[in-house]
C-alpha cells in the first residue's frame, strides 16, 4: 500500500524531505497561496499546528501558483509572507504543482485515494487532505472548509492511533 511516507518533498529551504519523517502522525496536507481571498486560512493552519502537535499533528503546506497566478513568489517570498504575516511554523515546502502532467507525485496520490466536487482533480487552492497515523488518507476538504470546522476529524484520527 502506498501512503504518505512513501513520498519526498523539496522544503524552502531546498533540501530534500523524506516524508517518512511525519511517519506514525495524523496530517494535514494542504496547498497554499500567499495572495489568494482564503490565505487567512494560514492563521487557523497555524492554530491547527499548535494545538496538536504534541498529540502527533502535523500540517504540511504545499505552495501551489496554478490558479489564477496566487503564488508567484520564489522559496524565500514565500517563507518570509508566511511567517510575518500569519506566524507560520508549521513545515512549508516549495511550490509544486498539484494538477495536470507535472503535478507532484504526493498529489498524485492524494487525488488518487480521496476525489472531490471534480472528480480528482485539485479545484482551488486551501483544499485539504486529512491524512492518519497508518499514513492512508482520512477525508478530503475543500478549499471553503475553514480548518477550525475539522477538529473533531483530527482528534478522531489521532486518537485512532
């Protein structure tokens, strides 16, 4: 079975991350925008981050500039909007894609195990994928649900164990 440890993804920093490192936690993977109407949905990643993460929470940003030209920046613009505008701690990693020939292969499988309103395919930015300790996808969001209305999903997941 494939899961989510099976990956590796490039921080903003550029290094090469083995997603094995998120291994046994519950989380959250999502693709963000810096100039998009929902980025305020950071705060509540954030808020997300810091209330479970000593639980095994994880949220895990991916960066995404296909719709509508929303992350136009490089690593380090990217890093810098979401720490001094929203106290992101929580790991970001650099832009990928998340639709069409070049889309990660994470997303490939993310879409792959949970479809949404079209199909497999990624609507907007801000949609979620809530994945649990075993490294399989729990539920899928989208880009409207608010992170602080899927709580009671992160707590069942992590104490699913």
């Amino acid at each position: 079975m494939t899961a989510l440890r099976d990956f590796t993804a490039t921080t903003l920093t550029g290094s090469q991350q083995p997603l094995d490192a998120y291994d046994g936690q519950v989380a959250l993977v999502v693709n963000t925008a810096s100039k998009c109407g929902l980025t305020p949905q950071l705060e509540g990643l954030e808020t997300l981050w810091k209330t479970y993460r000593e639980q095994g929470f994880v949220v895990l940003g991916f960066p995404c500039n296909q719709f509508a030209n929303q992350e136009p920046g490089d690593a380090d613009a990217i890093g810098e909007f979401c720490q001094q505008n929203y106290g992101v701690s929580f790991p970001m990693f650099d832009k990928i894609d998340v639709n069409g020939a070049d889309a990660h292969p994470l997303y490939v499988w993310l879409k792959s195990q949970k479809s949404g309103a079209l199909g497999s395919r990624i609507k907007w930015n801000f949609t979620k994928f809530l994945v649990g300790r075993d490294g399989a996808v729990v539920q899928r969001y989208s880009s409207m649900t608010k992170p602080e209305t899927i709580t009671a999903d992160i707590e069942a997941a992590l104490a699913a164990g």
